[in-house]
C-alpha cells in the first residue's frame, strides 16, 4: 500500500506547487493495519439527491453559457469490481473558468446560470454520468503566468474510510496540462494519463453535447464492496 | 486483474461549491451524550490554515459503525450516521457536535480505545491526511490502545484531545513542524 501510493499519488511536499511547501507534512506516514475503523466508512442514499444534482445545465432559470457536455464512467475498485451505489460529488468554474466562490478574484464574467457543482450516485454496475459545461482554465498565482488547465473537481467515498479520494478531472488535448504542477506532481506519467478524459464518441449526443469518459479507481483495503453496500 | 488507483489531486480553495452535503453537526445540540470538539489547523509557519475541510467518521456510543461491515449485536442508531464535515474559518477553526464513540475492535481480541477518524483535506494538501482523535479522559483505554501504543510519546500525545470544559474537547491539527500531528497511511 506504501509502495502503491508513493508511485501513484503525489508526493506530499512539490516545491512546484508552492502551498505545499508551508502544509505537506514532513514525518512519513504512519503505517496502519486496517481495522473495523478503517474498512468502514458513510453511504450515502437517494435521500441525498435534489432533482438537478446531476445536470449542472439545469439549476437555474436559464441555460449556463458554454460548451455542453457530458462526463461519464465508472467507479471501480483495484480489481476492476464496480462500487456501486457511491456518491460522486464535483465541482468547477464556469465557461469563462469563474468559481461561483467569494474567494475567487478573477477578472472573468459570473454566469447567473451557473454554480457548478452537483452530485450523483454510481448505478448498480458503478457507472455515473453528469450534464455539464466545459470549464474554462483560470489564472493562479503559483508562478509567473501560470494558468490552470480546464478541470473539473471530483470527490468519491467508495465502501470506507479508507477508500477516500478527492480529485480533478481534466480534457484530452488540452495544451495546459503540461504546464501544471498540479497534474505534474503525479510522479509516474501512465497514473498521470489516469486522469485525464477522452473525448468519447459514444458518449457524445448528437446534435446536444459532447462527451468524455473518465473512469476511476479506488484504492483501500475496504475496495471490494459488499453485496448489501 | 488490477488496475492503477486514480491519483489524488488536491482539493482546492473553491470546495465550499460542494459542501452543501454534510454537517459539523452530527448530533443535534443538545441531544444525549452531545459534546463539541473544536480546535485549529496549523500551516508550518504556525499560521492558521482557514481553507481546509475536515471530515470525521466515528461509530455510535455504543460502539458501532453504521455500515455492513460492522454486524455485531450493538445497537444501531438510525438518526446517527456517523458522519459530518466542516471547513475552517480564516482563522484556522472548526467545530463539530458530535458524541463519543464506543471502543470498537482492533486486531484480534484486542478492544480500540474510543476514537474519531478524521481525513483532512486543504489547497496546498496533494493527498488526503488521515489521523484519528482519542480522548484525553479516556487514559486506561488509551493506555491499551493497540494503535496508540506503536507511536513515540510526541506522535501519540498529538493524537489526544484535551477535555476543554464541560462536555469539550480541544483537538489542533498541525500539518508540518516540531508539533506535527502523526498521520497514518491507509
Ligand atoms: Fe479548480
């Protein structure tokens, strides 16, 4: 487990991406058998779900701006078992790449139609799907003229503590994605591709949105749900 | 056939856009049992960290998780889930209402001093930091706390929340330095 998350996950201190330097922790982790602590974790119900939590397109009055899309895929545990019934939570910028956020100081339009995030929960195979729009990549104050590729947030439970993930979405051919410490501080390019989403034809709705595929995997000792979870 | 677990990323600043789900309320105040734990994160600078979001996951009072895995006779709440989130304020705050958990099994035979698991989550934080809060009245069950009793005295001690007042605990989070609270890979 040690060994699997320092090639996939970043490292915690990446000088390149300067608010770690002040809050990565400096002792290693601290190795723990999983215990009944560990192996359980919250689910969530339907009861969680508002009529709208699953297309962003539709929370408001009117229709946001921007590129309409879907984003789909599945839920999976390290042994391609679905987890199924896991709530999905994302979260993103506008079309002009504006969090609908009081902290966020950019000089790019607020969308009345938009606030960007929304939640869903996997099907019985682990399968999601979101109607969206594209977000637009925004500046930061990381380094001089450092932009952040178009992404979009994910956060994912799975069956336990222990399966736990927050992380970001981002699109196929985008010329930002190498210029991103963020994206970079995953150490093994194969992990790296992991997340970032391909344009799927299949996904796409002719005539109404284009579509992307991103599928995820979650780690922990808890990973293979339970019939009943 | 195994395939790669998807990389974490950082959680950001602009968080709150989701948080709609969850509370740092997981228990009504007031209600039986019902007591506050607060504190603050801690940058290495010793400065607040007022972007970060907290989660905690705990059993019941009586000692059992609201989960399948967890099928011991034990009662179940049903208004209990067991879960609440909550992020900091500017200057590094956060407060939950919660109860005590019950002990819980650990390895074999051996009972788990009551505990919170607690993830934290922060702009600046690339992977989720998982640690636990146990309890500083709590020091006969803490003492045989097959968990506690692995660490050095300085990571143990980080662990423990201090009784803060009348049904209070005090628990800081410092993510880097001298004091730093221990964090477990899971
Ligand atoms: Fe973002």
């Amino acid at each position: 487990m040690d060994g699997e998350r320092m090639s996939v996950h970043p490292p915690q201190l990446y000088p390149a991406y300067r608010s770690t330097v002040l809050r990565a922790p400096s002792r290693p982790l601290i190795p723990l058998k999983p215990t009944l602590s560990e192996i359980t974790g919250p689910l969530f119900g339907e009861e969680t779900l508002g009529p709208f939590d699953d297309d962003l397109t539709r929370q408001h009055a009117g229709e946001p701006q921007g590129q309409r899309i879907i984003v789909a895929g599945r839920v999976t545990d390290g042994g391609g078992q679905p987890i199924p019934h896991t709530l999905v939570e994302v979260w993103q910028a506008n079309a002009a790449g504006r969090y609908a956020h009081e902290a966020d100081k950019h000089a790019a339009p607020l969308d009345p139609n938009f606030t960007g995030g929304g939640r869903c929960l996997t099907d019985g195979e682990g399968r999601y799907r979101f109607t969206t729009i594209k977000p637009g990549a925004y500046p930061w104050a990381n380094h001089p003229n450092a932009w952040r590729p178009a992404h979009i947030h994910f956060s994912l439970f799975g069956p336990s503590h222990a399966s736990r993930l927050i992380t970001q979405m981002y699109f196929e051919g985008d010329p930002l994605l190498r210029y991103d410490p963020i994206l970079e501080s995953v150490p093994d390019p194969t992990a790296r591709e992991c997340l970032v989403a391909a344009f799927d034809t299949d996904l796409t709705e002719e005539g109404w949105a284009l579509g992307y595929r991103f599928d995820i995997v979650l780690g922990g000792p808890g990973a293979t749900p339970s019939e009943d979870a | 056939m195994t395939a790669l677990p998807t990389p974490s990323q950082t959680v950001g600043p602009f968080f709150a856009i989701m948080t709609a789900l969850g509370s740092n309320e997981l228990v009504a105040p007031g209600a039986p049992g019902a007591m506050e734990i607060h504190g603050q994160v801690f940058d290495g600078a010793g400065d607040p960290v007022g972007d970060a979001l907290i989660e905690l996951w705990q059993a019941n009072r009586a000692g059992r998780y609201a989960h399948p895995a967890d099928d011991r006779e034990l009662l179940l709440d049903p208004d209990f889930t067991g879960w609440g989130r909550c992020h900091t304020r500017p200057d590094g705050s956060f407060r939950f209402i919660t109860v005590k958990p019950g002990p819980v099994p650990g390895d074999g035979e051996v009972l788990q001093a009551p505990h919170i698991n607690v993830s934290v989550f922060a702009r600046g934080l690339l992977n989720r930091l998982a640690t636990r809060i146990y309890f500083g009245d709590e020091a006969r069950a803490n003492a045989a706390d097959p968990v506690l009793v692995a660490l050095g005295d300085d990571a143990r001690e980080s662990l423990i929340a201090a009784p803060d007042g009348p049904s209070a605990f005090r628990f800081d989070i410092r993510l880097q330095g001298e004091r730093e609270t221990a964090f477990f890979a899971i």
